[in-house]
C-alpha cells in the first residue's frame, strides 16, 4: 500500500476519533451531566470519563499531527500555507496546535493543581457543565467548519482571492 494513501486513511481515522469524540462530549454528555442531581457526583463521574477519553483524543491528535506533516512534507506543499484559497490548512493547524496544548499541557497541569488543592474544596457551582459546553461547542464548531473546508479543498473547491 502507498505510503500515502496509509497516510491520509490514518489522518482522517484520526479526526474521526477525535472530533467525533468532541462532538459526543459536546452533545451528550455535558447536556446529561448539567440536569443530574448532584453535582458532585456529576464532577466525579466526568473526571472519570475525562480521563479516558483525554488517552484516546492525546492517541488521534498525535496520530493527526503525525500524518499531517508527513503528507505536507511528501507532497511538499508547504507553499499552501502562503497561499489564501488553502486557508483550511491554516485553520487545520491552528485547530490541531489548540486542541494538543489543551490536551498535552493545560489539562494536565490542572488536574496536577485540582489534585494538590484538595483543601480548598469550592461548593460545585449547577451551571459548570453550561459553561464547559458553550467552550466545547465552540472549538467544535471551529473544527466542524475546518473539516467542511478541508474536504472541499481538498477536492478542487477553492475560493481564489483576489
């Protein structure tokens, strides 16, 4: 099998798994886990998802990453990036960087202060789940108009600037 092809299947396997995951955190879960109860307990049940689905989106995102810049670099189509028509490579980058700081540093360094500030235990406000969703649906949105430029992009719709 050509290396490229491998490539692009893994690339888009990759975005699959990770922004169909967001799109799963952002429509389902965090929507149930704002009308429970409790909310500690909500807390408790979404730091646990948290964590596992943070392993499988650090695995797409790497995966992404990876093969992202392979075929850039195969297809030596760095000039794309100063060109304005390829702007959905800008944007795929600029999604991709925002997710793996999130995923690769923000997070952990907050679950490191969240594990070492058990003290300082601050009452669980009913409306975080709101505001981790509005956030949510934002960068899913983002990435939802990034992958409707890519594929059109990258089957010849262009838009030229003049």
């Amino acid at each position: 099998m050509d290396e490229l092809v491998l490539a692009r299947v893994l690339h888009v396997l990759g975005v699959v798994l990770w922004i169909g995951g967001v799109a799963m955190v952002t429509t389902v879960l965090l929507p149930t886990l704002a009308r429970m109860q409790s909310m500690t307990e909500a807390m408790v049940f979404f730091g646990q998802f948290r964590r596992r689905f943070a392993t499988q989106a650090r695995f797409s995102t790497l995966l992404v990453g990876i093969t992202g810049f392979y075929m850039i670099y195969v297809l030596d189509a760095w000039q794309r990036f100063t060109q304005l028509q390829y702007w959905w490579m800008h944007a795929m980058v600029a999604i991709w960087l925002l997710f793996s700081i999130m995923l690769f540093i923000v997070e952990p360094c907050n679950r490191r202060r969240q594990a070492t500030d058990t003290s300082k235990q601050k009452p669980i406000s009913p409306d975080v789940f709101t505001r981790i969703q509005r956030k949510h649906l934002m960068l899913l949105l983002l990435s939802l108009i990034t992958i409707a430029g890519a594929i059109a992009g990258s089957h010849g719709w262009l838009i030229f600037w003049s």
